[in-house]
C-alpha cells in the first residue's frame, strides 16, 4: 500500500462530514431556538434570548399535563430498560447451546423488528379490546380495560427492543472465547459462579449498552405506542400531538428536555462502559506478575 | 484469532475468587435442555403474546364485520371490499387504494436509493478509510447517537430551516435566486424523503459498515497487485463481499418507510396518502376490521419484498 492518504480519502472525508452535519444540524437548530425571546417566533433570527419558553414549559402549557407523560415515560422507559437487559442476556446465554425453540425464538425476533410498527400496535390494541370483551362478558360486566402504560404498552415497547438486545448478545458472544468459562468450571465454579464471576464481568459494558439501547428506544418510541398504550399519552405522543397545533417555541423547548434526558442517559452509560474496559484493561490481567 | 494473552487479557479478577468455592459443584444440575427453555424461555413468551397472538388477532379480525360503534365478530369480508371500493368500476383508472400504495412505493424507492447511497459510502469511509480503531469507534458513535434520540424531534428540527420564514427560504430571497418563499420546502413529498432519510440512514450504514469490516484487506491488496482499477476493485470485490450488509439494510429500510405513518403524517402536514396512513385512518374511525384488513395487505406485499430479498442472501448466517 502507498503511503499518504489517497485522493479519495479526501473526497470521502468531506462527504462523512457532510453527513454528520446534516445528521446534527438541524436539531442544533431547535436546542438554540429553545432559547428564543419571549416575543420569538418558530424560526430564526432569535429574537433575544432568554429561558422563556423553557420555563413556561415547566410552569405547565395548560393544554396537556405534560409533567405526568413525562413521569409516565421515566417510568416506562425504566422498567422496559430493566426487562429488556434480563431477557436479552437470559436469551443469549440460551443460544450458545442448540435448543428446541431456537429458529422459532431467532425469527419471531427478527419479524418482530421489521414487520411495520403500526401492524403490531395495531394487533396488540385488537388482543386487549378482545381480552376486554371477554372479561365484560364473563366475569365482570363494569371492567373498565385491561389496556395500560405497563400491560400493552409496556409489551408493545417490548417487542421493538428485545430484538436490538438480543441481536447485541449475539454479537458478544460471537467473540466471547468459551475457554474462559471451561476455565472455570475446571477449577470448580458452579454453572451460577461461572455465569456472576467470569462471563457477567466481561460481557458487563455491552450490557449496559443493551439497557442504553432499551431505555432510549422506549423513551422515545411512538408508532408501536400509538394505538396500544391506552387512555394515557407518553412523551413523543404529547409532542406528536403538538406538532399540528402549537404556534411558538414551546414546541422546541419540550424537544430540548426530552433530548436532554436521552443525552444525559447516553453520557451515563458510555461513561460507564469506558470506565469499566478501562478497569478491566487494567485489572483483568495478571500476566507477567508471576506466580502468586 | 485470539492470543492467550489477549485471553488472560479478558479474565475478571474475580476469576480466582469463585474458584475457592469448590463445595458448590457437587449441587444438582438442572438438565441442559431445562436451563435453555428457563434462559429463552420468557423472551419467546413476550414475543408470542404481543406480537405473535397480536399478529393472529389482526387476520382474524380482518375478516370480521362492523359497524359505526364496534366489532362485530361474524364471518365477513367488509374489511377488504371496503378497502378495494370502485377498484374495478375506475379501470383503467387506479382506485384510491392503488394510487396509494403507488405513492408509498416511490417514497420507498427514494429513500431506498438515497440511503443506500449515503449509507454505502459513509460505511466505506469508516470501514476502509479510518485506520484507527478509536476513531473508527468515535465516528460511529457520532452516526449512532441521533439514533438514540426522539424521532419526532428530529423531524420538527427541520421547521426552521425549510418553512417558509426558515433559513433555506430567507437564504435564496436574500441572494437573489427566488421573489418568494419556495413553499415546496416543508409539508411535502421533498420534506417526506428528505426527513425518513435524515432518520433512517443509520438502518443502512450499521449493517453494510458490519459487512465491509469482516472482509479481508488482504483481498483488496491482491486486486490492486493483480491491476485492478480503483473502480474495478469496488465493483468485483467490496461490493459483492458487502452484499449481506446491502441486503440486510435494505430490508430494514423499505419495512420502516413501508409501514411508516408518523414522518409521513408530521412532515406531510396530514395531507399525503400511504399505506400506513390508512390503517391509523380506520382506527381513528374505530374500523378495526377495515384497519386490519389494510394491516394484512401491508404485511403480504412487505413480506414479499423481503422474500425476494433474502433470496440472495441467508440473513441467519450474515448475523
């Protein structure tokens, strides 16, 4: 190979930054007309600058309670994070052996990924409306719905990131080397030990990679909570929502604190995952301190 | 492949301390078989009871009657003659549902072919281009974050830029090049794609970015020696090798924009027709089952696609 970039490397460079330009640009655009005067409109210039509409945001708008979607969320996103890391981690120690249910289990995920949205919220508010119909029928005649944030909503959020973690499980362990846990297992560790001492120590960054990916994907999600999480809004909806009637800045502001959570998150998870492969970089190994 | 230092590398420290615990090994074991089902076992529950059992209730309820008020659970087939109303009256004309189902096929095609493009090259950058291994992680980060944040706001993050006051529009009045705000801009088919490309890439360059890190430089090296062209060493090697990560991207793509009834509602202004707008159009309307007669249809014309499309790659293998 010659040395020195070629010219296409150039080229190629401008065009990447050209991406991530237009991959941020326009949500820099929102972050700083959050921060429009009091008298500012949808659109630059600013007309000062100030934490108006920020405020205002807090104080509550009047039209919707926007304090409670966003409890509602925190809540949501929080125990589908929880669920979604124990059951993709479950999952993918599952599949490092052949079992009976595997190709079923492998394609029910990859179809729960790519069949549209709307389709699978669509079929959850079905099941729920029957299951109500049911039970109004049967047993209880004043049975209010059985829909809700933890029951269909929850399981609607479920479908769209369990198979991101199990997807991240698959590719841990394709580069995990079994020696380390034969390892164990010749020097005694129990099946449990093995799993809380060797594999969970070294899967653990991408683990919380898993939950990184759980919590934001639940956070923000939309097209699978449209029509299965009941009577109540989440936060994305509440914003959806506002998109055709709101008129100033508010609209932004909102966008500013949701997306403030989502990078607050992201910085605490990829924080903890550098400090752990730094930790484990340096105490992982103690090759070349001799014998003990 | 692994060195075994890079092995002792890996290892916990704590490695040595569940050694010490011997007694434990003699505890009973569970069957093999046993730990598999209770390991994979909840994961294949969550997925057969709200998405499996979901799907089945959506065909089932297609074909059940309606009324103004309710489902009425009755053999009926409504739903579909509802949804194909006047398709053979207006021959050769297309029906409502045709023109439709044509539009979200060329929003499909559009953003297939831009992501695919942008998606292939950014891909080619990181995969071929950056060198080290840190600024390959840092790049990709930098495409991956947008990801992790809230879709509508990045499709409302547009209104200041292209409507009609927004900088795009003041930029061209002030430089002379239009008289009026071009209002083609915002709420429109341009704003369409141009937002579901702005979200969706990212669907393209992670699995096509996965294709083109396993290949072989070595490969690269022996066209050049061999006299390849810049050109032919792309079409002849990378391309090909790249192929699962193309396919694999492509797929998600098209499912997304197939299905997709938010960009298209919010960056639309409610105004354009797709496949997905219609099934929320009958669910506000409470006519579940001409909603889910709409959901099968998507569902068989996106399952075809993506048979046509995994007959030239195994997904299973590529993952």
């Amino acid at each position: 190979m010659k040395e020195g970039r070629p010219r296409s490397f150039y080229l190629l460079a401008i065009f990447f930054a050209a991406y991530v330009l237009f991959l941020y640009g326009p949500m820099i655009a929102i972050y700083v007309l959050s921060f429009q005067g009091p008298q500012g409109g949808l659109t630059f210039p600013m007309n000062g600058v100030s934490t108006y509409w920020l405020t205002k945001l807090f104080q509550g708008t009047g039209i919707v309670d926007l304090g409670a979607s966003f409890r509602r969320s925190l809540l949501l996103g929080v125990i589908v994070m929880a669920v979604t890391v124990v059951l993709s981690v479950a999952a993918g120690m599952a599949f490092r052996r052949k079992f009976k249910m595997q190709s079923i289990l492998f394609y029910s995920a990859i179809a729960s990924l790519i069949v549209p949205s709307i389709i699978t919220s669509l079929g959850i508010s079905l099941e729920f409306r029957i299951i109500d119909d049911l039970i109004k029928a049967h047993w209880n005649e004043n049975f209010e719905t059985s829909m809700g944030l933890l029951t269909s909503g929850l399981g609607a959020h479920l479908t769209w990131t369990l198979p991101f973690g199990l997807l991240i499980m698959f590719a841990i362990f394709n580069r995990f080397d079994p020696r380390l846990e034969e390892a164990a297992r010749d020097l005694g560790a129990t099946p449990w030990q093995t799993f809380r001492y060797v594999v969970l120590p070294i899967i653990l960054p991408s683990v919380i990679g898993i939950g990184l990916f759980g919590f934001t994907l639940s956070w923000d999600e939309l097209a699978r909570s449209s029509q299965a999480i009941g009577a109540v809004n989440t936060l994305p909806l509440d914003l959806q929502g506002l998109t055709t009637t709101v008129t100033n800045p508010d609209i932004y502001a909102l966008g500013t604190i949701i997306s403030a959570v989502s990078f607050a998150v992201i910085t605490l998870a990829l924080g903890t995952i550098h400090m752990l492969n730094k930790r484990q970089a340096a105490k992982g190994s103690d090759a070349g301190k001799g014998l003990v | 492949m692994d060195t075994s230092e890079d092995i002792l590398q890996q290892a916990s420290p704590d490695l040595v301390r569940g050694s010490e615990t011997r007694r434990a090994a003699k505890s009973a074991r569970l069957s093999p078989s046993l730990v598999s089902w209770l390991q994979a076992g909840p994961m294949m529950l969550v997925f057969l009871a709200f998405f499996l059992i979901p799907l089945v209730f959506v065909v089932i309820v297609s074909f059940w009657d309606y009324n103004e008020y309710q489902l009425l659970p009755a053999f009926s087939g409504r739903g579909y003659t509802d949804t194909f109303e006047g398709c053979i009256a207006q021959l050769p004309d297309l029906c409502t549902i045709g023109k439709t189902y044509l539009k979200t096929l060329k929003l499909c095609f559009l953003v297939w072919a831009i992501t695919l493009f942008i998606g292939f090259w950014v891909a080619y950058f990181l995969a071929f281009h950056v060198k080290s291994k840190t600024w390959q992680m840092g790049l990709s980060l930098l495409c991956t974050i947008p990801f992790w944040t809230s879709n509508v706001i990045r499709m409302i993050a547009w209104i200041p830029l292209l409507g009609r006051n927004g900088l795009v529009n003041s930029g061209l009045m002030k430089t002379g090049l239009v008289n009026q705000p071009v209002e083609w801009l915002l709420f429109s088919e341009f704003s369409v794609v141009l937002a579901l490309v702005h979200l969706f890439t990212f669907f393209m360059v992670v699995p096509i970015f996965n294709s083109m890190i396993r290949i072989d430089k070595s490969l690269i090296e022996a066209a050049y020696d061999a006299g390849a062209s810049g050109f032919q060493t792309l079409v002849n090697v990378i391309i090909p090798l790249a192929k699962p990560g193309i396919v694999i991207g492509s797929i998600f793509v098209i499912t997304i924009v197939m299905g997709d009834f938010i960009t298209i509602g919010v960056m639309g202004g409610q105004q354009i027709a797709a496949a997905g707008k219609i099934i929320e159009t009958r669910v506000n309307a409470l006519q579940f089952p001409a909603a889910a007669a709409n959901a099968v249809i998507l569902l068989v014309i996106t399952f075809l696609i993506i048979t046509m499309m995994s007959r030239i790659v195994d997904i299973k293998k590529e993952l």
